[in-house]
C-alpha cells in the first residue's frame, strides 16, 4: 500500500472521523458510525508507526474516550514485525561501511514501530545491543503527518475553541517528537546526557557506542533483566518490588520536578528489572524537558492536592494550562473535590475508582478542560508510572508518595540554596540589578513609554472571547450585505430570506 494510496487515506479518514465522533460524543457523521473498539485497535496497527503513538497519546485522555475506547487504544502495543529481509540487509549495508562485529544475531530480539534491536559481539567479545532504524520511516511518518494535517483542518471548524487547542497540541507536540525519534543519533545524544545528568541516581542505563552509532544505527551495551511486568520471573527471583516502584517514583519526581528532563516512554518493555534487583531504563527516543513556570504550577497542585486546598489545586491548574483561565473556579473546585474523594477512599478497588471518576467526570464533560502541548506526555508519564504502581500494588497512590519526596526536594526544584547564608549572598549580589531595573521601570513610567503585560492565560481567555462575540456579528453582516445586494439586483424575496437570517443571527448568537 503506497504512502499516499486511496485505500490509506480512507483508512486515515475513517480513523480520524471515529476520533472526532468519540470526542464529540456524537453516534454518527453523515450517516457514518464511530469504529467499535476493536475495529479501532485493528485499524490503527495496520496504519502502523504514525498511528501507534498517535494513539498512545490519545490514551491519557479520560474526557475523550469513554471506558471501553480507552481500555482498547491503552492495549495497542509499540509491537510490529520485524524489517523485511532486504530492507534489513539496505540498512545494515549503509550504517556500517566497515564491519565492527565479530559476531552478529541476524533475527532481531525485539522489534518496534521505529527500529528493531539485534545482539551482536564486539572482537574484543563484549556484548552489544544494535538498533536499527526501519528503512524509509522518516519519510512514511512525514507522509503520515501531512494526511492528518490534511484532515485536522478540515474537521477543525466542528470543535470548540478549547477542545480544538487541546487536538491541535496533540497533534503539533506529536509530530515534534515522533520525527525525533527517527534520529538513532538523538537518541545517543538523550543517552548521554541522560547518563550525565542522572550518573548518581541509582538507576543503570545503557553505555554508548559513538565510533560505530550513526543516523540509523545504534551500538549500546547490552542490558539483561526482566521486563518490569514479568510478575513470575521477579518473585521467581524473591526480588521486593516496593522498594523498586518507591525508586521509580523518586527517580520521575527528580526528573520532572526537580531537573526538568525526564524520559517520557517509560513502559514495561523499557524497564527491566536485573537478577540483583536494579532498575534498568531503556529507549532514550523520547526526551522531554519541563519549563520552570510549569515545575513550579506542577508542585503548586502536588502540594494543594495533599493539603485538600481545592481552590488552590484549581489555581495552579489554571497555571498549568489544563484549565480555561476564566473557567469557573467553585464548579472546578467542587469537581475537584469529589475526584478527591474517590481517589483517597482506600476501601476501593483500582477498578471501582476508574468507575466512579468516569461517572463523575460524565456529569462534568462540558467544563473547559483544555490539553496545553507542555503538559501531554508529563500527563501520559504520569499515566503510565500510576499503572505500573498498581500494577503491582491495589491502591498506590503516586501523589501520596510523591509529596514527602518533594517537600525535601523544593528548595532544589525551585532553584533556592539550601542554605540560608547562600541565598541571601545571592539576594545582595542581585541587588545592583533590581536598583537598576527600578530605577529604568520609573523613568519609562515618567516618560509615558511603561508597557503593561498579561499572562498567556489572559491572553487566550480574551481572544476567546472576542471569537465567541465577534463570530455572530461578522456572520450577521455577511447576511445583511447579501440581502442588501440581493435587493439591487431585483431579487426581492432573496434579499428578505437573507435579511431574515441575519437578524436571526444576531438574536440567537
């Protein structure tokens, strides 16, 4: 099937068209029903890479997607077969020019949407793991990309404003990063700062090949374990895994609290587990950083989550953005509050929580709840790193364990110094430049020349507001000018049905 054949666009359409049913809680288009489930599932692997992620970020959407979607696309795998054997043979040829094996397993041991994984032996007889990048995939994504570009905008009039930015910056944070991913060299780059910046973390990471990596190969060391979800082989081994899950959580919250760069695809299948019972993270594809302003409205919310601060917890996720800005903060507050309740009640199952949030995030499906591109895969991380803990353990509760590690970590997350001499020396030595920065906010405001700036929030809210009151009025006068000319050229009852919708218009706008 070509990258641009009929049957592959309709199956793009027709996947497209039961995403934007599902979201807009509607039975049919046109006559045309939303896939069922598993028809869903099916179609997306047989679209292949593109899609896969796709799907895997759509995933982390509850407003989206009711139960049965959400348990089917949380099911589809990063699984494909392997290269065919000439398309394996091109890509070998063209990565090692020079042959660096001196042995060299031909079937590969794992095999994703991206690359497939072979073992092989340097002549020295230490073991790697190579990464091969799948033959044209840059260009199928790339082909991929403009089709759903293609089709987003023709089904971006259906949605409202919100819901259409929540689309739009799945779709723009999934294009950057999936086109990332294609580069073997990025994802050494990832590697090695990752190896750098958490060296002391306790958790091993593959060591890098650069002499024999390149753009569609990968040499690292080869890591053994056990996948993260293989239950009978970790108690096989008597390995404890709540010290393991408690060194996962402090190993995110240092990456997305405190350093602000975090691997953002931590499924089973990147974390093994050795016989001696040390984490192991693999696939460094995916690397995301977290600006100050968002750490910072993340710990405002961890922190108003465990006080029971409502209205703060609904504060800081308008700082977040996954909140409108003029959304109505005692409605959030009190739905808040009973997701709260849902979620602390330790006599529950996992299974009866889901229920009840689903029920109760039914009820309020019509807030303005909101995707903002930063918080997508922090909120798909959280997913996964939540289904890992009670995939082991009933009632884990991330934020729970997350708080006290953060609470010693603040001062770190939030840039102050530990000690209290530190930072009033830095206080002192700033001094000279707030003086001066006064000094320059007075003169401009004496001169008539102060510029006053509101937030992005703000900013959103207000062109929002004017779309919402603009759009009737201009729609209005399109009509009225209709009818206007309609009645210069003589079609007198024409220019009354135009004039007639015009003033309809604006009385139910």
């Amino acid at each position: 099937m070509g990258l641009y054949s009929p049957l592959r666009i309709w199956r793009v359409f027709r996947l497209l068209l039961s995403f934007y049913l599902l979201i807009r809680k509607r039975e049919s288009f046109m006559g045309v029903r939303a896939l069922e489930p598993d028809q869903l599932s099916n179609s997306v692997m047989i679209l292949g890479t593109s899609f896969v992620k796709l799907v895997q970020i759509l995933a982390t959407r509850n407003d989206f997607f009711d139960e049965r979607y959400l348990v089917a696309l949380r099911t589809i795998h990063d699984d494909l077969p392997a290269m065919s054997t000439t398309d394996y043979q091109k890509v070998l040829k063209r990565s090692f020019i020079e042959w660096p094996f001196e042995r060299f397993e031909e079937i590969p041991i794992a095999s994703a949407s991206i690359g497939q994984v072979h073992e092989a032996f340097l002549p020295n007889g230490v073991r790697v793991a190579v990464k091969l990048r799948r033959e044209g995939i840059e260009k199928r994504i790339r082909a991929d990309l403009r089709i759903v570009a293609l089709f987003n905008r023709l089904f971006r009039p259906l949605f409202s404003p919100l819901t259409r930015h929540s689309i739009e910056s799945v779709i723009s944070e999934f294009s950057s990063m999936i086109i990332q991913e294609c580069s073997m060299r990025r994802e050494r780059q990832n590697l090695d700062r990752f190896s750098t910046v958490y060296e002391n973390s306790g958790i091993r990471f593959p060591i890098a090949y650069p002499q024999y990596s390149g753009e569609d190969a990968l040499v690292m060391s080869f890591e053994e374990g056990f996948r993260f979800d293989d239950r009978k082989s970790i108690e096989e081994n008597h390995i404890e895994i709540a010290p393991i899950i408690d060194k996962l959580v402090r190993f995110y919250t240092e990456q997305m609290l405190v350093k602000g760069f975090f691997h953002a695809d931590p499924h089973p299948g990147n974390l093994l587990i050795s016989a001696e019972g040390e984490l192991i993270l693999l696939d460094f594809g995916m690397v995301k950083r977290v600006s100050n302003p968002m750490r910072v409205a993340i710990i405002e919310l961890i922190k108003a989550a465990n006080e029971r601060d409502y209205e703060a917890y609904v504060s800081a996720a308008k700082r977040m953005g996954t909140v409108a800005y003029d959304a109505p903060s005692s409605e959030l507050a009190e739905f808040t509050e009973r997701m709260f309740e849902i979620f602390s009640n330790d006599t529950l199952s996992s299974g009866s929580m889901q229920h009840l949030a689903f029920e109760v995030m039914e009820q309020t499906k019509n807030l303005p709840f909101k995707l903002p591109q930063e918080a997508i895969y922090i909120l798909r991380v959280s997913a996964i790193i939540e289904g890992l803990g009670t995939s082991y353990i009933e009632n884990f509760n991330g934020i729970k364990d997350i708080l006290p590690i953060l609470q010693r970590n603040i001062p770190r997350a939030l840039g102050i110094k530990e000690s209290l001499f530190d930072t009033v020396r830095d206080e002192i030595r700033r001094l000279p430049d707030d003086f001066i920065a006064a000094r320059e906010t007075l003169r401009k405001a004496s001169r008539g020349e102060l510029n006053v700036e509101i937030s992005s929030l703000q900013v959103e809210s207000l062109k929002h507001l004017v779309e919402t009151s603009l759009r009737p009025i201009v729609t209005s006068l399109t009509f009225a000018l209709g009818a206007f000319g309609a009645w210069i050229a003589g079609w007198e009852n024409g220019s009354y049905i135009l004039l007639s919708f015009a003033i309809l218009r604006l009385w139910f706008r």
